[in-house]
C-alpha cells in the first residue's frame, strides 16, 4: 500500500519554463513533508520541506505547496535550469511519533535545452 | 564540509555470503537511519538508532539483517547468508532531531550486487 505517490513517472520541461512535480498521500496524520532531489551514483539530497500547520514554503527558486484537504502536494521549480534534471522524491513523516520518511517512487525531470 | 559517508561504495558477493557496510553519520547528529532502494522505487525505511539505542526496525528487516552503532557513532548494517532479492542500493542517512522537523541527510550508499 503506497502511501506516498507520485503518478508521473517523468516529466520534460523547456529550460527556463517552471516544472510542477505533484505528490498525492494517504495518510492524514501525516504532518511534516520533505522534496529529496537524486542524481545518478549519488544518494538523496534534501531540497525543501514543509509542515502541515504551513500551506507554502519558498526557498530561491523552489517553492513547495500544501493542500492538506486533497492530501495533495506540489513543488515548483522556477525558472528550471539545466542542472534540476534528476529525479525528484516526494516524502512524508510523522514529527515525534515515529521517524522513519515514506518516499514516494519519483519523479523524473528532464529539463530540454 | 563533512556529510554522511558509507563504505563500500560498491559489493559484489556470491549467494550466501555474509556483507558487512558502514556509515559514518555527520558528527553532531543524533539520529541514524538506514534505508534500502531498489531500481524505480523510492528508499524504503529499514531501523533507526538514537545515538546507541535501535528504536524501531521495519519489518523488511529479516532475522538474517542486524545493526549496530556502538557508542553512536559510525553504524554497521550486517546482512547473513545473501540471497538475490537483497540485491539493492543500502542508504544510510542522520539527523539532528529537534522535534519541529525531520530532516534527514543521506549518504551515496551502498550499492549490493548478490551472484
């Protein structure tokens, strides 16, 4: 049972334009949310996180919604550079109950010269 | 700028063979988890340490994977008699819990190649 999902397996957006990852979870009683960005031979790097008392959190060009009725979230990339193409995990938590980070499958951005 | 590092970085072992890997946390962190990737999934929790303490192990875990991180320091993540479908990428990854969020900084891994 995926608790965490990403439908879109992979995503292309043109250099510059901005790339909307979506992330949809089951779980209500889960309230903190990260982004982990993943190139190739190298393990997950943090990106951005927001908690659930919060709808949108910004960090330069990253900025991560959350929609806590749809249990739906969102990262935006603006503008997309040459250098986000990786693969993009979705991840949720539940803060001082247990610790352990549900990871989506992934997104994979490829973003086109 | 010292992250989370793991050795090997590569194994190749026959079916059977016991492997051991470790993970050096970043110094001030307290928290310690392992994960395991396999190919078109996401890292899947497999236990934490609190600095020595093992709190809480998924059920992933079979009897034939054992932990440790004596002192809370660097940790080992020991598997027994390998099989094929341990065949994986080992992450390693700590924390500084504080209680109002739960980041955690992951290592490049291990990745276990099973004969």
């Amino acid at each position: 049972d995926q608790q965490v999902k990403q439908n879109s397996p992979s995503l292309s957006v043109q250099e510059g334009r901005i790339s909307i990852l979506n992330c949809d979870y089951t779980n209500s009683m889960f309230d903190y949310f990260l982004w982990y960005k993943k190139y190739p031979a190298e393990g997950p790097t943090f990106l951005i996180s927001i908690s659930s008392i919060k709808d949108k959190n910004e960090d330069g060009r990253f900025t991560v919604f959350l929609n806590k009725s749809a249990k739906h979230l969102s990262l935006h990339i603006v503008p997309s550079q040459p250098g986000d193409s990786a693969v993009y995990f979705c991840a949720a938590s539940l803060l001082n109950r247990d610790d352990k980070i549900i990871f989506g499958k992934g997104t994979r951005l490829h973003i086109l010269p | 700028d010292t992250g989370v590092s793991q050795n090997p970085r590569h194994k190749i072992t026959k079916r059977g063979q016991n492997v051991t890997f470790r993970c050096d946390p970043i110094s001030e962190h307290n928290r310690l988890y392992w994960y395991r990737q396999t190919l078109g999934q996401g890292p899947e929790f497999l236990t934490y340490f609190q600095n020595e303490a093992q709190l809480e192990k998924s059920r992933l875990l079979s009897d034939r994977f054992s932990a440790e991180r004596p002192k809370g320091s660097f940790s080992t993540l020991e598997i027994q008699r390998t099989e094929q479908g341990d065949s994986a990428m080992y992450l390693c990854a700590s924390s500084l819990f504080d209680g109002a969020k739960n980041i955690q900084y992951f290592g490049a891994g291990t990745r276990l190649s099973v004969l």
